[in-house]
C-alpha cells in the first residue's frame, strides 16, 4: 500500500493567498507506487468577495477548481483499490473551519485502457455505480471498472479536479490566519 498526501493551505488577511502542497510520502506497500502531478499548487491571490458578488448557497466564496493527475503503478496486473482520506464536513472534504472541497476523480486510465470508476463497500465488494467521473467523499473506496465488471492491470492514471469553497466570513479577518485542509490517496492491491 502506498499512501499520497495532498495538503491545502491558505493564509486570510484582508486579500488571501491560498496554496496546495503536494507530497508523496513513503508508507509500507504492495510494492506499488503512486505520485501526484505537482509537489505545488497556487490558487494566487484572492480578495474577499464584495458584498454585490455572487456567492455559492451558504455564502460560499469558491477558490477556484484545480486538477492534478494521481499515478499509480504496481509491479503485477491486479485488481486495484483507491482510498481517499480526509476530514469531511457535510458531503465533501472539510477546508478550514467551514470550509468544504470537493473532490472528482474522471478520465482513468488502465494499463492504458479507458476505464471507468466505481465505488465499493469494501475490498472484492459488488462495485456500485460506475461513471467515468465520481465525487468522491472521505472513506470512499474506488474501484476501476471495464464492461461492469473490475478491471486488472498495473498502472492506474487519472485526473482528481480539486474544488475549495469558504465561508465569506473566514475571509473577512483581521489577523492573518492559516486555512486548511489534508487529503490523502491510498492505492492497495486486493
């Protein structure tokens, strides 16, 4: 099994500068590998919404949609499982205090082979729907999925579509203070 960590950070004084830190870390394993696409990511600077400025339900300020791509590669065809972790708050990942991110796993790739994702309860469990494209939540347990059925290989390519949202009000501060957020990635062979 091999783990990933993906870190989301920001800092709110007045205007917000908001970053992810990518890293891999090593963790005991199947002897498979897995990467993500940037040690970094920048979201830039971000000012506080005016109060005229379309706002999400809840009063959420979107920090902007970001994709990297998760690598894994293991050493023998297997059926493959990823894991994601994080603290969730309602139906996504939580982000700061309030904050949520949202999180979409699509265009994966086995062995080369397009394939499509689904969840499941536990290891060698009936996948549940399948779609090329899933939100997945913490806890999840993904699957890939060729003609309904799990899909075997060795290395698994996709896109995972990070999507933060804050609360105005933790934008609107007067001490600067730091935003954040923990996911990781998991990849297990069963």
């Amino acid at each position: 099994m091999k783990t990933s960590l993906l870190s989301l950070r920001a800092l709110a004084l007045g205007t917000l500068l908001v970053g992810a830190t990518l890293a891999s870390e090593p963790a005991l394993a199947d002897d498979c590998q897995i990467n993500l696409s940037q040690s970094q990511m920048d979201f830039g600077q971000v000012m506080p919404p005016s109060t005229n400025a379309a706002l999400n339900a809840g009063n959420l300020h979107s920090l902007g949609n970001r994709v990297i791509s998760l690598n894994a590669s293991c050493p023998q065809p297997s059926k493959l499982l990823l894991v994601l972790r994080g603290e969730q708050l309602g139906a996504d990942f939580k982000f700061a205090k309030q904050g949520q991110t949202r999180v979409t796993l699509s265009n994966a790739l086995l062995d080369g082979r397009s394939v499509e994702l689904a969840q499941v309860k536990a290891p060698g469990a009936a996948a549940g729907a399948y779609s090329p494209s899933i939100t997945v939540v913490p806890g999840d347990m993904i699957i890939p999925v060729s003609g309904g059925l799990p899909a075997t290989g060795s290395v698994l390519s996709l896109q995972v579509e990070i999507q933060p949202v804050v609360p105005v009000a933790e934008l609107r501060t007067r001490e600067a203070k730091t935003l954040e957020a923990n996911l990781s990635f998991e990849v297990r062979v069963y």
